[in-house]
C-alpha cells in the first residue's frame, strides 16, 4: 500500500482549488484576452513533466499544467460573470497580450 | 532517458475531472429530483477510486485514480453547491423538477423589482441565463 496516489489526488484539489482563485485575479487585472498564455504555460508544464525523473514532481507538474489548461478556457466565462455583476469588474484599461494581432482571430475556448 | 508518464496521466486524469465534474454536476442537479443518490454514488466512486489509488503498484495509475477519485468527492460536494446556484439564480432552473419549483413559483410571484427569494440576483428570466450547460463556476 502506498500513499502516493491519494496524495495526488489531495494535490489535485488544491492546485485545482487555486485555480478558483487565479482565474478571477487573472480576469480582474490583465481580462480574458491571455486566455492563450495561459494555455501554453500550462501545456509547457505537463510537456516538462515528461522529462522530470520523480514520479512526485512529475505529477505536480502534471497536475499544475492540465490546472492552468483549464482555467485558461474559463477566463472568458468569468468575464461574462464579472459583466453581470457576479465578481468585480476591473474599471481600467486591460492590457493586450503578447501576440494578440495574431491570436485575435480565435475564439477563446469554453468547454 | 525514458519518459516519466506519471504527469502526463496526472494532467489528463486532471483535465477529464474536472472537465466531466463540470459537466456532471450540472447535468445531474438539473435533472435530479433528489440529490442524495447521486452524491452518495460519486462519493462511493470516489471512495473506491483513492483505495484503488493506494493499491496500486504503477505510479501513472496510482497518480490518475488517485486525482478522479478526488474529483468525485468533490463533485459529490459540489452538487448542493450548483443547487444553491440554482436558489440564487445564477443557475438554469428546471420547470420540469419538483426540487426546482418552488424558486421558480417564488420568482414568477414576486414583485417587480424585489429582491429574489435567496436574497441575491434574480436573473431577468426565472429559467436562468440558459440550458444547464450555462451558469456553474469553475
């Protein structure tokens, strides 16, 4: 018996948790439009995963990567919910990503 | 140097939870008439799921049983929570659920401008913003 396993599962509600709280901040202070960012940052950390000898960090990586993945695709939800009054709206200008000429022809993924 | 696999089955066991978990809860709050059975199964699920974790001799599947069985828990929690959404509004009521026509009675009664029977947002349409693919946190 090892305790590996539910300690991955126990990671996987707090990084999970986390991502509760990073989704709203990230919407409130740079807006939906990084939803891209995100995405690749988190898809970088489970690539990573691959190559880290423990089974440990190889998990949390893992874990923190497909996290990260899925906040980026409820950025745009979370805007809608700020725009009906459900969490802050942030009254100041939003700064573009990185890239945006070139990924504003996507539609933000919501799953 | 061989690939470590245990993240890569975390993050899908991850990304399938959650995204399943999502959809699920939602599904099952709207359709229900009784919460209890379907908690109780996702929470049994869970349950099996984090022994099986424990068990285990490979590190992919110890880490990937050990994620979706947290997710179940979870879910099983997070029914009463969607349930509370659908209270306040925030959530697609359904008229064909008995658990759900009370609110729905209470808001077709209500006085134009008063507050929703839960005290928070009543949405302009008591059946919510849509389907029960709308209306649930993250």
């Amino acid at each position: 018996m090892s305790l590996f396993g539910p300690l991955m599962g126990f990671a996987a509600l707090v990084l999970i948790g986390a991502g509760f709280v990073w989704v709203i901040r990230a919407e409130y202070g740079l807006g939906w439009r990084w939803w891209y960012v995100f995405t690749a940052g988190g898809l970088a950390l489970v690539l990573l995963s691959l190559v880290l000898p423990s089974p440990l960090a190889s998990g949390l990586f893992g874990i923190a990567g497909a996290s990260i993945v899925w906040g980026s695709t409820e950025l745009k939800a979370q805007a809608d919910r700020a725009k009906l009054g459900w969490y802050p709206s942030n009254p100041r200008p939003k700064p573009n990503p990185p890239l945006w000429q070139l990924f504003s022809r996507f539609r933000p993924p919501q799953l | 140097m061989s690939a470590q696999w245990t993240g890569l089955a975390a993050a899908a066991a991850t990304f399938a939870g959650v995204w399943a978990g999502h959809a699920g809860v939602r599904t099952i709050e709207f359709r229900a008439a009784r919460l209890w059975p379907a908690a109780s199964l996702l929470a049994a699920g869970g349950l099996g799921l984090e022994a099986l974790a424990a068990i285990a001799g490979s590190a992919p599947v110890a880490a990937a049983a050990g994620i979706l069985g947290m997710t179940l828990l979870f879910d099983a929690l997070e029914l009463s929570r969607q349930f509370r959404r659908v209270r306040e509004g925030r959530a697609p009521a359904n008229p064909d659920n008995p658990r759900h026509a009370p609110y729905l009675a209470a808001r077709a009664f209500a006085p134009e401008g008063s507050a929703a029977p839960e005290g928070s947002a009543a949405p302009a349409d008591p059946l919510g913003p849509a389907g029960p693919g709308e209306g649930k946190s993250e």
